[in-house]
C-alpha cells in the first residue's frame, strides 16, 4: 500500500494483491494451528512401526481404530475411569458454580443491603490473589480435612469461582427491573422471583459462564495433580500426564488416549461456541 | 426486654427482611470463597513462621527462617528470573499474533467465522495434551520429529530441542504450546474490540484524508482498543505468572525435573509437596509469590493509568 499515489487503477489493484496476500496467509495460519489436531489423529490411529519411521508419512498405512479398544483394555491405564472421574467434576463444578454465583450475583445486584459494597469488594479482592498462588495453603486446609484423593476435595474448592460471581453481577445490574417490579407486585418474594422471572429470562449469560467453568474445570491440572494422588482419583489430564512424564506406555495409545480426551470438549466447541465467545468477551472485559 | 429484643431482631434481619434475603442468596458463595481462599491464605501466613515438615499444625516457632532460606535459595530467586525471561517471550508474541489475527480476520468478507474457530479451537485443548503432542510428536528430538523432518528437508541438523541449553532451544517449545492455545482466546477479545471501534472514526479518518492500512492503523484502530489492550497485557502477565501445566509436563520426567527453566510454580510444587513436604517452606514461599503479584499488579495499574476514566 506504500505506492498508493499512482493511477487509481493501480490502487485498485494494489488492494486487490493485499486482500488475496492475506488470504493467503491466513489460510497458511489456520493450516499451521490445525497441525496439531492432525498429528493427534495420525498418531492415535498408526502402529507404532509408523509413528517411529524415519521417512515421515502424512497419513498412516492403515488406520487402526483397534488402538481405541485396545486403551479401554490395557489395565495399567485407567482411562474409563478418569474420564468418568472428570466427567463427574466437569458437571458437578459447572452446575456447583453457576448456583452459587448466580445467586451470589443477583444478591449483590438487585437486595439493597449496607454492607453490600463491602462483600463486593471482599468477594473481587479474591481475584487479584492468583488461584495458583493459594494451591499450597488450599492443599494444608484441604488435607486436614482428610479430602486428598476424595471427588469432594476435587470438586469443593473449585466451586467459588469470584469470576463467575462478577459477570452474573454486571449481568444482573442490566436486567429490566420492570419484570421484577411487576413479579413483587404480583407477591412473590426475592427467591420465587429469581427462580421463576430472572433465571428463565437469563439463559444466555447462565450458558456463556456454564461453558467457560466447564472447559476449565475439564482441562485443570494443577489442583487435580496435588490431590488426585491415588489412581483412582486421577482426571483425564492427571492420567495423561503421569504416562507423558514416566513414558511407559505406548506412544499411539498415548495418543489415542489424548485425542479421546479432548473429544467432549471439541463437542461443547462445535456446539456452543457462540456461547464461549460471548462468555470470552465478558472475561476480558472489566469496565 | 422483649421489646428490645425484638427491635434487635428486626434490625438484624432490615426492611422486608431484606438483610436476611440478602444473605440467603450471597451467603453460601460468600463463606465458601472465605473458606477456600480466605482461611488458606492467612493459615499459610502462620505456617510461614513454623517448622511444618508433613504436618499442618507444627509446634517448633522458627521466626523469619523460612523467608531468609527462600530468598536465599538461589534456585527460588532462579525461578523469578525464569518468569521473567518467559514474559518477556510469551506476553509480546501472543498480543502481536492475536492482535494480527483479529485484525485480518475482521476484515474478511467471507469465511469469517471458520477462520475464528480454528483459531478459536486450541482454546479447547488442555495444556497436557498440547505438551503431549509437542513433547512426543513435533519437538521430539529424534528424526521422526516433525520439527526434524522439516528441518532435514532443508538439510538442517538434528536437534534435541527441549534438552539443548546451549543455545536454549527449549524456550522455543514452551512458548510456541502457549502461543498456539492462548492466541485464540485473545484474538476473540480483540475483535469484540473491534466491534466496539465507532464506524464514523473511520469515515471521519477517511475525509481527511488517512489511507488505508497503517496511518488509520496507528491512528485510529490502535488507539481506540486500548481499553481491550490493557486487560490483555494484564491477563497475559497473570496466566505467565501462573505458568505451570506446560513446564511440568515438558520437561519432567522418571528422573525429576531438570535444573533448568523452572518457573516459581514448579518450584514451589516440588518444595511443598515434594519429598519431605516442606509446607513451612512452601507457605513463605506462597505468601512472597502473593506479595509479588499484588506489587506487580497494582504497578501495571498506575502504568496504564487504571481506574483513569476514557476521554
């Protein structure tokens, strides 16, 4: 675009060359960031021999789907059971989470109260102490309770996401208190309202935070690894990661096993994504 | 006395029982997050103080020790430097990708949202399955490496990408996995930037005269997501912070984790919860992390004028 004083006719064409030159690099980008998911496919349905030949093949010899029944039968790697663990964590945190939040949300939002403020500020303090940083302390309080490699250890302190509590907040400020307004005076009280005026009303933003929490909560590690330490606490991420790091297990049945695990959540990607998006724009945004 | 009792009562519970109302609803998030954040912070300030080797309620007082052998440990003040290095890497090359993303692909006139979702989609993957393919499959190290191969195409040579330390090719891995997971997300935050840009800045722009592409760029796009830019810089300096999942699961192995690239997690992790279980340690050592990032965050506040209201 630098020569744009000549002829408009050579402008024209000069837009026309920059417009196919992006094109053209953005289809070489999305080729680039969809070459990991290929080489998850590749090497989850070669043979071994394949994965581990010098001369690189694009595509294996054969496409051996029996590496799937052969991870759900192998009994050193307990993948059914991790994904039915973190499946069991995904709902519970995700529907845990929205309860309390929302409520929280609609509380701080739309019942005046004097210290209400206070609990606001106290609630978003939280936010600017990383979750990482208290992993340590969570793990004194949590194994004091004798919560190590207990679901209710996993799931129980995930459960006060101060995030989720501040989009249903600026949430609940924009809701039109005109429905409220109408339901009080038909006598119902704060809690037969929300449930029956505000919740049904709301399903968007209950579904944009719903999706965020989930993948989370699927694909979290840190918190899984410090107290999923018996086998048959692992998630899908622990069992994945014990393998990588000690590598005794097969490299296509690693593979298998991991592009497995990120099928639930390609699923909820496919399905919801305009719902992760706006859920993705309300995080970012603080104003 | 009953009468004062019942006023008290009345106080406490407000207009319409409006107090109680109140509680009802913020009362179980508000004493679940004093529970799990609240409590383990000020119990992990106690400890900080304590000999507390596998136990949690320790009786040997040490004073300032644990904080005087942290900042003494010259692998925890290593592991400071090491966030640092991996911001500088991570926090300019994912605004750059994701801004370049956002941009070129709110300007296209067809096929917009598949370009978006396959952007989009890593964000989908955890950062174990990401290590799995990076570690296994492209910078494996071995010919059969995608890196290797394309290398060897080229007739360059073998490399042992995450064990080199001299030139420290290792950094290439562990910023490219965060770079091809986060960018998406940020570019989604981008381009409801770019939404919110007002339309006739442009026409305005074009009237007098700006051309197309950088001058309305630098003048115009640029400033007008600033906003947006301040909470990305902001999320990026945050999440390197927290920069765990990655490093863990590159680099360790049956052996340990090397003595090399290890971030303030991974140190605290093995120093907590390691061998003997040092969480007199590992508390001091949450509680300056804490310090830091409070610094840090309020620093970069007052650097980007936070709070400051837009003209």
């Amino acid at each position: 675009m630098k020569s744009a004083q000549g002829p408009r006719g050579n402008e024209d064409a000069l837009v026309r060359a920059g417009r196919a030159l992006r094109l053209v690099l953005l289809i070489a980008l999305a080729a680039l960031f969809l070459i990991p998911f290929y080489l998850l496919l590749r090497n989850g349905l070669a043979t071994e021999q394949d994965i581990t030949s010098a001369d690189w093949t694009f595509f294996p010899s054969e496409l051996k789907w029996s590496n799937l029944r052969e991870l759900f039968d192998d009994p050193a790697v307990p993948m059914a059971h991790a994904l039915l663990n973190s499946t069991l964590i995904a709902v519970a945190t995700t529907l845990g989470t929205l309860l309390l939040a929302s409520l929280a949300g609609y509380g701080l939002a739309r019942i005046p109260y004097r210290f209400a403020n206070t609990v606001f500020y106290a609630i978003l303090g939280t936010l600017m102490v990383p979750a990482a940083v208290t992993f340590v302390p969570t793990f004194v309080l949590v194994s004091s309770l004798g919560w190590v490699s207990s679901l209710r250890g996993l799931i129980v302190p995930t459960l006060f996401s101060a995030f989720a509590c501040f989009v249903f907040r600026q949430y609940f400020l924009g809701f039109p208190k005109e429905l409220e307004d109408a339901a009080h005076i038909d006598g119902l009280g704060h809690w037969r309202t929300y449930w029956r005026i505000v919740v049904p009303n709301s399903r968007p933003v209950f579904a944009a935070v719903g999706t965020i929490v989930f993948i989370g909560a699927w694909n979290a590690f840190l918190w899984p690894l410090v107290i999923g330490q018996d086998k048959d606490a692992w998630t899908v991420q622990v069992a994945l990661s014990t393998f990588l790091t000690s590598q005794t297990v097969n490299i296509h049945e690693l593979f298998v096993a991991a592009a497995v695990s990120i099928v639930p959540l390609l699923l909820v990607f496919v399905l919801l994504q305009r719902y992760i998006v706006a859920g993705v724009e309300r995080s970012g945004i603080d104003d | 006395m009953q009468r004062t009792q019942r006023s008290l009562t009345a106080r406490l519970l407000g207009p319409q029982n409006r107090n109680l109302w109140f509680w009802v609803f913020v009362g179980p998030f508000a004493i679940g997050l004093a529970l799990f954040t609240y409590v383990p912070l000020a119990w992990s300030v106690y400890l900080s103080f304590f000999d507390a080797h596998n136990t949690v309620s320790p009786t040997h007082f040490v004073g300032l020790d644990n904080y005087l052998s942290m900042l003494g440990d010259s692998a925890f003040t290593s592991s400071l430097w090491t966030f640092v290095v991996f911001t500088l890497f991570i926090v300019p090359a994912t605004y750059a990708l994701a801004l370049g993303l956002a941009l070129a692909v709110n300007r296209l006139r067809f096929a917009q949202a598949f370009f978006r979702s396959v952007f989009f989609l890593p964000a989908a993957c955890s950062y174990v399955v990401a290590a799995l393919v990076w570690k296994l499959s492209i910078f494996n190290g071995v010919r059969f490496g995608l890196a290797n191969t394309v290398l060897g195409w080229f007739g360059g040579d073998q490399t042992a990408w995450l064990s080199t330390t001299h030139p420290p090719w290792y950094w290439l891995v562990i910023v490219t996995v965060r770079l091809w997971l986060q960018a998406g997300f940020y570019m989604i935050l981008f381009l409801a930037g770019l939404q919110r840009v007002p339309i006739q800045l442009y026409e305005a722009a074009a009237v007098d005269g700006a051309r197309a592409g950088w001058q309305t760029f630098r003048h115009i796009t640029f400033p007008a997501l600033r906003a947006t830019s301040v909470a990305v810089v902001l999320l990026l300096v945050i999440n390197a912070f927290q920069a765990f999942d990655e490093f863990y699961n590159l680099l360790s192995d049956s052996r340990g984790y090397p003595p090399y690239a290890r971030p303030p997690l991974v140190y605290l992790y093995y120093t907590a919860l390691g061998q003997g279980q040092n969480l007199g340690l590992g508390s001091a050592g949450a509680v300056i992390l804490a310090l830091i990032v409070a610094v840090v965050t309020v620093a970069q506040a007052r650097w980007f004028g936070l709070g400051r209201k837009e003209a």
